[in-house]
C-alpha cells in the first residue's frame, strides 16, 4: 500500500509555478490511495495532485462526471510546461492549450492528449494508480 511520506512537497516542473502534492512511495509499481482519505476526490470534478517518491513523477487525479478516476501527466505534450486545474478544464498557461479532465484535447497548439497513469477503483474504496515504472 502507498504511503504517504511527507504531506505536503514542492515541485517546480519547466515552464511552472510550483504546485503542491502528497507524495506517495509506490509499492510494486502501484500508488494506492484510499478514497475516504482523500475527500477532495468525493465528487464530480474533484482532483488532487501527486507525486511518485520514487521518479519524482507529478500526477493529477481527477473524478469524473460519471464517478469513475483518470490519472493524468500534468506535463503539457506541446512543449512541456505544467497545466493547471481550471474547474473541469486543464489549461497550460504557456501557451494556451486546453485539455478536459481525461487529458483529452480541447484546445492546441497541442495535438496530442496528456499522458495517463492506467488507473482503477479496487474494492469500491481504494484507487490502484499504475506508475510509470510499471508501464510498457
């Protein structure tokens, strides 16, 4: 089970303000966070910041409309500065894309969508989060 190691961490990513994250130490390639913790994630729209102790990697989780969970790169995939949460939208203020909160593309210059962390609800309580270590 993840762990959370230090409230609250500072991350400056390129082309960002720094944003504030929990970070977790991921166990055998998963960040598992127990939804009753957490109850910033209890509605439609709601979102938390994350941090992977292990890569330093950022992740926003954000609930759905239909209450299931995307876990997002807030890493903009035009020239990678940090997107912001802007109520149901994610918005890099470097250049003005627009993503909606699965990652998708509303808005360019970017084309290509955010990249997700494969992320899933395991015993309607805790969401099991897929780093990128994990990933092919």
């Amino acid at each position: 089970m993840g762990l959370l190691t230090g409230g609250l961490t500072l991350s400056a990513l390129p082309g960002c303000a720094a944003l504030a994250a929990t970070t977790f130490r991921p166990e055998r390639g998963e960040i598992r966070l127990r939804l009753a913790d957490y109850p910033g994630l209890d509605r439609a729209g709601g979102s938390m910041r994350i941090r992977a102790e292990d890569t330093g990697e950022l992740y926003y989780v954000l609930r759905q409309d239909d209450g299931s969970f995307e876990t997002v790169s807030p890493v903009c995939t035009h020239q990678g500065c940090t997107v912001q949460i802007a109520g149901r939208l994610l918005e890099c203020p470097c250049h003005g894309s627009i993503y909606d909160l699965r990652g998708t593309v509303v808005r360019g210059p970017a084309e290509r969508p955010l990249r997700q962390a494969p992320t899933r609800l395991s015993d309607g309580r805790t969401l099991v989060i897929q780093t990128a270590e994990t990933r092919g």
